[in-house]
C-alpha cells in the first residue's frame, strides 16, 4: 500500500511539475515578444524549448549549483518580473532562483526580492536599433542569420535588412539559398519560416523582409537604395582580412562599422567578453572578431592567468574538418589539407597560439599550438597543456573555473560540464565558445603541470560570440543580470 501511495504522490508532483513548466515556458515567451525581456537559465536558452527541456535545465542548473532550483520558484519569480516595469533586458532566472533560496530571509517578499536585484535595469541607456547586412553566406552566415532571425523578437537591437553574395542571384539560386537556410545537415531544421520574394530579390524569413544582393565588390553597393542606414557589416567571407581589404565596406553607402568572423591583420582582434572593452564602438570602425579556437581558449587561459599565472603551455586543437579541406584526394596549397577530409586524421597549423596574445598579450611568448583535422563535421576540442607558477589541485582549479562560469565577466564564455560522458556530438548547437570538461581535466602532482580540456562548436558557439560581439560594437546590449 506504501508503494501504490508513493507512486500516486510521484505521478502527482510530475504533472505539478509539468504543469509549472508550461507556466514558465508562457511567461518568457510573453517578456521576449511582449517586453523585450529574454529569460535564459544559467547561459542555456529557454525560448521555443518544450516542457521535457525545461525541467532537464533546471535539473542541470541544480547540479550546477549543487542547490535545488526549483521550477515553482522560478515561475514565481518569472510572475513578479513580468509584473513591474523593465527595459529590454537579459535575466538569468537560474542565478535569481539560486540567489533567491539563499536570501530571500532578507526579503519580506518576492518582489521586493526581485526589485532589488533588479534595480539597475531602470538606468539602462535607451536602445537604438541597427540595421545588418550579412556579406557572405556560408556555415557562419546561416548561423548568424537563423539566430538573427530566431531572436529579432520587436526588432530594438539587430536587424537583419540584407545578405551579400558573389555571382547572380537568379531564382534557381535564390532557392538554393533559401533551402540550405532552411535545412542544416549538422544543426537541423531552422525553426521558422523561409519563403521567397522573386519580384523583389528577397528572402522572407519569419515574415520579415531580407534582401538577397549581388555584388563582387563591397564598394559597387548602395545599400541605402534598400532603406538601410549606418549599417553592421558582418563579413563572412574569409576574402579580406586586413584593414585595407576590409575598409572597402566602408565605401559603400549605407554601411557604418565593419566585424570581421574571422582573424583580422591590423584591426582590433577582440574575444568577447575578454578584451571587448578595450576598444570604443564611437571611435572604431573594424573589428575582427577572431577565430573559433581563439574564442574557445582565451577565456580559460585568462582564468588561470590571472588565478595561477602561465610559465609556458602549449595547445593541441582537435578541430572538425572544414570546407577548406578537400572531400577527396586532391591538390591543396597546403600541406596534408589536400587528403580526404572524412577519411583522414590531418596535421595541419594553426594560429591560435599567438592569436590569443592579441586578447592577453601577457602570454606572448608562452604558448605554441598546433591542430588535428578529424573526421566529424562539427564539434571540436582544445588541449592546453599548462605549466603554472603556482600550485594548484583538480579540485581548486575547478572550483576557481566553476566561479567563473557561474558569475562575473565571463558567464556567456564558459560552460561548465559535469559529466562524464561527454563527447564531441553532445557539444553541438551550445551557445557557449568553451565548454570546460572538468572530469577530464589534470593536474600533476607537484601541482604545477595542467591538462585541461576545453570542448566548442566551432560553428554555433563561435556565431553566437560573433553576436554578442555584434551587439557591443551596434550598442545594443541590453541590460543584463547573470
């Protein structure tokens, strides 16, 4: 009889459960397309997630935190925030459901809870939103374009107003196009709406105008004759890299600011999140947003700088093949590229090494890297073998990471993972440039010598970070409380 009543008291609290995660999924999606207001859950997104996803964050963040975050208290807090009056803003819900089981004994209720931790939103500098063209349409430029589109909600920060091909744009072409944004054989289904505007030379995404240019020369657009002004041009290309192959955005009317996705020569190389700041939106005009690997390792190197200080290291990249690789036997400028990319494990160099000294140029000098082409699409891992100048122990150095991860400057940078099971599929479509595995990582027993292993999907995480970029350089960051 015990056991039939403690079935029927599980079944009942699941449906409870269930029923609050329908709540919550409402709530945020009303403060996203009603406010202005995205809800994220320690990093992770909450938007267009079903019932089953929802509970399985909030039992990560739990363990994450090793505290219950309950879903009852994080729809009570969804309701009182959805109750006062906020800017556009980003509210981690996991940290405020942690923060609340640890002092809402200060509080004599929920609101004023949620009203003093939320107090600097009414400081928040009004948003003025900016126009985006996309120039190039590869797996970077579908990625910035799908989450463009996903996350345009009343359209007060980025913009999507045009994407930039070479060669013609015909109507067999504006198909293809259309069709390889509408399906991905790595990231799947976009989830939304992609039609075509033959007259007009336009994708219709969401139900959103995005017009489809041809050119072979940046300088030869006029963007303005599509009423777009003052625009961020995010080349994608891989064609100009340096300042003065990229200044020629900058000719064509209607363009305002450059950001390069890919490792730049005499322009500002910025990880954001760590050396973003340095550089003035008002002041620069080109950025370059570095590489996928760089964004991977820069954020764990600067932690364990600045907490143990790096004598010398040096980083192996365990890196998916990319389009650069041949498909089969061929000719190649490179060495060893030019072997079948599916079938082969290839050494092949990298810059990452001394692209990192561009974001911490404390390091330079300490580090070498190399790389090792494997055959998966997507999905990729960094070794950063470290030796430091002071002593530590697995447990401190993931106490140190996990501190990080969960507040201050860098909580959009890294996630922590916890499992033991992780591989290299797991990774991809997380948000997150570095994810750091901290079961698999090793100290030596002097306490000198670290292993550490730093997974990232060097498409999605990358493109996200190239976003967050974005919304600096566009100033359109939002209020924020992670």
């Amino acid at each position: 009889m015990d056991t039939i009543q403690s079935y029927e008291k599980e079944l009942a609290f699941q449906a409870d459960r269930r029923k609050a995660s329908t709540e919550f999924i409402k709530i945020t999606s009303d403060l996203w397309y009603d406010k202005s207001i995205e809800i994220v859950l320690f990093k992770n997104q909450v938007i267009d997630k079903n019932v089953s996803d929802i509970i399985n964050l909030h039992e990560y963040a739990g363990a994450f935190v090793q505290k219950p975050i309950s879903i009852f208290d994080s729809v009570e807090l969804l309701r009182t925030i959805n109750d006062i009056p906020l800017p556009p803003s980003k509210l981690d819900i996991g940290k405020l459901t942690y923060e609340y089981h640890s002092e809402i004994n200060n509080y004599n209720t929920v609101k004023n809870f949620v009203l003093e931790k939320l107090k600097g939103a009414e400081d928040s500098n009004e948003i003025k939103p900016k126009d985006v063209v996309l120039y190039g349409f590869g797996r970077i430029g579908r990625l910035l374009a799908r989450e463009l589109m996903a996350k345009t909600g009343k359209g007060n920060q980025l913009r999507l107003r045009a994407i930039v091909t070479r060669g013609n744009i015909g109507p067999e072409i504006l198909e293809k196009r259309a069709n390889l944004l509408r399906t991905d054989s790595v990231h799947g289904q976009f989830h939304g709406t992609v039609e075509i505007d033959h007259k007009n030379m336009a994708m219709i995404i969401n139900g959103t105008t995005v017009h489809m240019i041809a050119a072979n020369d940046p300088k030869e657009i006029d963007y303005q004759q599509y009423g777009i002004n003052n625009a961020l041009i995010i080349d994608n290309t891989g064609a100009y890299r340096d300042r003065e192959a990229l200044s020629m955005h900058l000719d064509s009317k209607g363009s305002g600011t450059v950001l390069l996705t890919a490792p730049g020569k005499g322009v500002p190389n910025i990880v954001h999140g760590v050396n973003h700041m340095e550089f003035d939106p008002d002041t620069t005009t080109i950025f370059s947003a570095a590489s996928c690997t760089t964004n991977a390792i820069t954020p764990i190197l600067k932690i364990v700088e600045d907490s143990l200080g790096i004598k010398k290291g040096h980083i192996e990249t365990i890196h998916a093949y990319t389009n650069d690789q041949n498909l089969v036997d061929n000719m190649h400028a490179k060495y060893r590229r030019g072997r079948a990319a599916a079938l082969n494990m290839v050494i092949t160099e990298t810059g990452a090494g001394k692209a990192v000294t561009k974001a911490l140029p404390q390091l330079a000098g300490k580090l070498t890297s190399n790389a090792i082409r494997v055959p998966v699409p997507n999905g990729s891992l960094a070794i950063l073998n470290i030796e430091v100048k002071n002593k530590t122990s697995k447990e401190t150095l993931n106490t140190i990471i996990k501190k990080y991860a969960l507040e201050g400057d860098l909580v959009e940078q890294i996630k922590f993972s916890l499992s033991n099971e992780l591989v290299s599929s797991d990774i991809v479509g997380n948000s997150a440039p570095s994810i750091y595995d901290s079961t698999a990582t090793i100290v030596s027993e002097d306490g000198k010598n670290l292993v550490l292993y730093v997974w990232y999907d060097n498409e999605f995480g990358y493109a996200h970070q190239v976003i967050r970029l974005a919304k600096y350089v566009a100033k359109v960051r939002r209020y924020t409380y992670y």
